[in-house]
C-alpha cells in the first residue's frame, strides 16, 4: 500500500476574507494576552511514497505534489441571537487559544452588521454536539456574554481554495512502440477549474529514467494497460 508523504506543516498568513486574526482587545474576558493566536497551517502532500515500487493502470495519476492550507473550524446548526447580533449558521474559524478555550469567528462579510466581527468561545474538551449558554464575543461593541441559547456545533478542519493552493500531477497516458505518453497538469490558486495541462512524450530506447520539472521516475514496465515504476525524486 502506497503511502503519501506529509511534510511538517508551518504557519502562514491567513487569507484576507477569512480575517483570521481578529482584534479582541475590546471584549470584556477575552484578551490577547490570554488567547494566543491560531492561523491556518500550510500542508505538503507528496505521493506515492519515494523509493517503492507503485503500479498504476492507464489514466491514472502516477506522480502528485499538494501544498494546501487548512484550517481549524466549527460548524454551527443553529443560529444564536444576542441582543441585536445575529450569528448565522455556517463556518467559523478558530481566532485565538488558551488551556481551556478557543475562540472561533467569521469574516465581518458575514454579518448583518458590517461593522460588527463576532463568533464563539468552545471549551477544547468539547468535540461536537451541543453547549447550553454558548459564550459569545464580538468586536465593536466591548463586550462578550453568555448567551440564554444553546448552540450545536461540530468541529473540524476546512481546506482553504486561496492562492497558496498549489497541485502538480502526472498522469500515465499510454504507450507507443517505444514511448510512454504522459498528461501533465497543474493547480494554482483559485482557478481549479481551468488546470494547466501539457503532454508529455519520453522514448524508452534512451533512458528507462524520465525528468520532468525536477522529478524523476524509474520506469520498471509499461504497457497500454498499466505503468510499474519508482519515483527516485519529487517535484521540488
């Protein structure tokens, strides 16, 4: 069984919609000093694993690299009004941490109010269901307060489409006489729907090692039913 290959994510900078950094020096319990911040993490994916042997049939993608960012997430099922705030069922990205809570918010795009910026206080103990008097805090108004209402919720991560996303694949396209045929193609940004692509010709007669944008790949056997091979090198 082959195995991608997940490098140590880092931090990035948070998308500029996602406003996931939030000033929270006006609630009256939740403080910077407090809450340190949590951002998204950018995630490598390489596959299949370096230096085994992989089968793959026609069509099939035989090389891949992902740089992808994620994030930490509640989902909400129900909508929780406090005084004239109104906090909207959907997505809320994890703001800030302590020992005991994080603090979950959306972009201000979001809200009735533009002016307004608001979201959750989740204990970490609490995976998903519901919490009775949800905490709530906002910016603007100075304030964060236990609300009469119950909250249900789940938690999770969220892939963020933004301009960091980055794929590179390759893809066995068939053999003629000597030459394996290869469909490249490549991801970027938001434009997933409209991938570069390019094809790819190598002649088995020179090398049984095929480069293409600093990869390498040892092909053991191709036919026009399946490629048997070793990736020596990754995309860089």
């Amino acid at each position: 069984m082959n195995v991608g290959v997940v490098m140590k994510p880092t931090p990035i900078k948070a998308p500029l919609i996602l406003l996931l950094i939030y000033s929270l020096s006006g609630c009256a319990t939740i403080h910077e000093a407090s809450f340190h911040p949590i951002q998204p993490i950018k995630i490598k994916t390489y596959y299949p694993s370096i230096s085994a042997t992989t089968t793959k049939e026609l069509g099939e993608t035989l090389l891949s690299k992902k740089i992808e960012t994620t994030a930490d997430i509640i989902k909400t099922f129900n909508p929780i009004r406090i005084l004239h705030i109104l906090l909207p069922v959907g997505t809320y990205y994890a703001q800030g941490g302590n020992t005991e809570d994080i603090a979950y918010g959306r972009s201000n795009i979001f809200l009735p109010n533009p002016n307004l910026i608001g979201g959750f206080v989740i204990p970490k103990l609490k995976e998903s269901g519901q919490i009775k008097n949800v905490q709530v805090w906002w910016h603007n108004l100075s304030s964060q307060m236990e609300s009469e209402q119950s909250l249900t919720f789940s938690r999770g991560k969220e892939t963020l489409v933004n301009n960091d996303f980055f794929h590179q694949e390759l893809i066995y396209n068939g053999k003629h006489g000597h030459s394996i045929k290869f469909l490249y193609r490549e991801f970027r940004g938001q434009m997933l729907n409209t991938p570069f692509t390019q094809e790819i010709q190598y002649d088995l007669n020179v090398s049984n090692t095929i480069g293409f944008k600093g990869a390498r790949i040892e092909i053991i056997e191709a036919t026009n039913q399946h490629i048997k091979y070793i990736v020596r090198k990754y995309f860089p």
